[in-house]
C-alpha cells in the first residue's frame, strides 16, 4: 500500500515539492491543504488552513494520512509535528521547540552567540521607548530592525539611517504591521556582502546538504522597493566556492544541529539558513525551519533523488544511510506576480498562456485558483516558471522566453533574476 503524504500551504514552494513527490514510486496520494489550482492536478485539496492545527490534525485522521512533510513556516511553531506524530503519523518537521529556531529571532540570535555561529550583532527590545533610545545612540549606523516572529518573510527592514530606523520601529511597533511578531523586536548591525541560500536535509544527528541558491527579495529590478516573499531565484550560486561550502557546513549547519541536540531541541526537517558572505566570512541573517520559497522552485528539478525516500530517511534518523543525488544542470525560477504585490493588489484576473511553455519548461502555481471562467489570479505571487539549461544563461533566457508567453491584467515580474550571475 503507497503513502498518503500531507502537504501544507498554498505557495509555489509546495506545488514544486507535489511535483517531485508526485514521481515516487512509494506515494500513492498527495493532500495539500489548502494548496492550489497547481497542487490540484497532482493531488487532492484540502480546505484547512495552515495555522488550524486541530482542523489539520482531525483531517490527517480522516484522510488517514501516513506522511507528513512540513514545508512553510506556520505549522511547525504551532505544535503540528508534535500532534501528528501523537497520532502515529511519521513526520519530516521540526517539532514546535526545534522551529523556535524560525518563529523567535530572539531565540535564534542567542541560540547562534551560545554556540559560536557567526551572526550580526543586535539587540533585543520589548519596549518602544528603549529601542528607540538605543537606535538614537548609534548615531545614524546603518542597521536592519526585525520583528522576531514569524512574518511570511517581510519582517526585516534594511534602514541606511537613523530615521528609515525610526520608521522601522514606528512600523512593526506602533503601527503594528506584523501584529505579535512583532512583539519583540532586534535591532541588529548591517552587514555587507552578499547572500545566498543554504538548505540542508537533517534528522537530529546529522545533514545531508543541497545545492546553493540565490534568490531575489525586493520588488523591484536593481535590488530596489519593498521587500518580498521572494521574487525569483537560481541555483547554483555562483560566487559559493567548494571553500566556502565545506565552511558554511561544518560551522553553520553541523554546528547548529549538534547545539540543537545538546540543547535537548534535536532538530529535524529541512533547515534553512539565509547567508550573507562579507569579507570575513559567512553570517547567517536568519534560520529558516522549512524549504525557501522561490528556492524550493530551483531546488527540486536538480534533485534526481526519490524526494520521498530521502525525507523518510531523515524521519527515521537514518540520514547517515542515505546518498543524494543532483542535476548539474542550472535551473532559473521568475516570479510572476500582481501588479501592486507585495502591498495592494487585486485579485480575479484571468491567467493565459500557462499551456504554452516549452517542454521541460515548468510552471509552478501560488496565488492561482480555477473559477467559471477559467484559471485566476488569487493572491500576490502567482507563478514562479522555472527553466534548466547546460548554463545558468541558456536557462535564464529560456526562462524568460516562456514568461513572456504567460498573460494577466497587471502582472508583474523583474526582468534581473540571475542576471548577476551572468555577467
């Protein structure tokens, strides 16, 4: 009898990643809740929300699911992997004390000064009035303020100034734009280099790395605007040298799981450490407890693994047994989104093209939907179109080549994703 695997959240990300379990011998069905129009022709949509965790676990029971294989950040926090593997269901996630690591930037950051990860220095503030005292008392040093919680990827704010601080401070305090995440806020040195994505399947003892990724955070072409989700990326990253890779494993990702496991935490999952290399070194920006959206969109055509299997094997801390295996083929991954994203935008428009993209090309749905009048917009990001290709250029082109072919009203998309790492 196949697996029954549940899937949760409605993103590019898990769409990428019902795709890949979708060619497992071992899967019999895929649910994704709630998912989209994508995740809809792989497998079966569930109308639970992903911060429902007794809705989530009552339709796990019912659905009579074998498998779960955690994938966006709200659940984990909230105890999903801890009631489901009450239920006698096998779990690939952090339980709730191990995704501490995501949902509390302030857990994080004293987490990584106690065990000697490299990382910015910041401060932590309850108090308005206190952060603000201490933002003044650095005399205009460029600094990024944080809300600590969980904020679907937006809550860091890059401040050059003093008063762009200030902002910052008014905004996720005052104003309360990211409700309790904000609760606690970091106001943390800027470091400068350049990012890229680390991820690393691990079981609580041990991890078995991916290739790198980059991705794309403002809205706008130039690195300008608003801070996204995420609006494109590629892998591999160009500028991760084997050097810097053999560094960032053994003093980020080993380091992080032999102090989870110290600390009585063991954490198992994927993890996720955004990088920035500055001259002297790797800092890591933020632990991630989950696949990177868009970098789960790059990540999954270059895994010629069976996806299931590797994450059975991390569930069932036997890791060290397993080999993965890897596409040296480049993948490139475009955003499309609404006009407006990631402020206001609306929603409804009907999406044409998606059939037209050349083979290999793929189409990975978020914000999507199938009402009367066809498949439609619904929500900010729509699509990420993903090509591969013998170079990162050839897939770059290729990518965009098929993005052009994709229409509805407003979208909106940067025409800059990998085009550092062609130049």
């Amino acid at each position: 009898m196949g697996e029954r695997v549940l899937l949760v959240g409605s993103g590019g990300r898990e769409h990428a990643i019902a795709w890949k379990l979708r060619q497992s011998p071992r899967v019999d069905e895929i649910f994704i809740a709630p998912g989209n129009a994508g995740t809809a022709t792989l497998g079966t949509n569930v109308n639970v929300q992903p911060k429902d965790i007794d809705g989530l676990v009552k339709a796990a029971r019912e659905l009579r699911i074998t498998f779960y294989l955690a994938t966006m950040d709200d659940p984990q926090p909230l105890g999903l992997v801890d009631r489901l593997s009450a239920e006698g269901i096998l779990c690939y996630g952090p339980t709730a004390a191990a995704a501490q690591l995501e949902a509390s930037k302030a857990f994080s950051k004293e987490f990584m000064v106690r065990h000697g990860i490299r990382t910015a220095a910041a401060r932590t503030f309850t108090e308005y009035a206190a952060a603000r005292a201490y933002v003044e008392s650095l005399e205009g040093r460029p600094l990024v303020v944080k809300a600590s919680g969980l904020a679907a990827g937006k809550g860091a704010i890059v401040c050059a100034t003093e008063s762009q601080a200030m902002e910052a401070l008014d905004i996720i305090m005052l104003r309360r734009d990211f409700g309790s995440a904000g609760n606690t806020v970091l106001v943390e040195e800027r470091l400068v280099g350049w990012e890229t994505s680390a991820h690393a399947f691990c079981d609580g003892r041990s991890a078995i790395m991916m290739p790198f990724a980059s991705d794309h955070k403002r809205a706008q072409d130039g690195d300008i605007g608003l801070n996204t989700g995420g609006m494109g990326a590629y892998s591999p990253s160009e500028l991760v040298s084997d050097a810097l890779a053999a560094g960032i494993r053994s003093d980020v990702v080993e380091r992080t799981i032999a102090g989870m496991a110290a600390e009585g935490t063991p954490f198992a999952g994927t993890l996720f450490p955004g990088l920035m290399v500055t001259e002297s070194g790797a800092h890591v920006l933020e632990f991630n407890a989950r696949f990177g959206d868009p970098e789960a969109q790059v990540l999954m055509p270059r895994l010629e693994s069976d996806l299931f299997e590797v994450c059975e094997a991390a569930a069932r801390g036997k890791l060290h047994e397993t080999r993965v295996r890897w596409s040296d083929r480049p993948t490139v991954g475009v955003v499309m989104a609404s006009g407006g994203y990631p402020a206001t935008y609306k929603l409804g428009h009907i999406i044409e093209g998606t059939g037209r993209v050349d083979p290999g090309v793929l189409v990975f749905h978020a914000g999507t939907k199938d009402d009367a009048r066809g498949l439609v917009t619904n929500g900010g990001r729509v699509l990420t179109v993903v090509a591969s290709g013998a170079t990162l250029a050839e897939a770059r082109a290729l990518a965009y080549a098929n993005v052009k072919r994709i229409h509805f009203t407003d979208a909106h998309y940067r025409t800059d994703i990998a085009l550092r790492a062609v130049r």
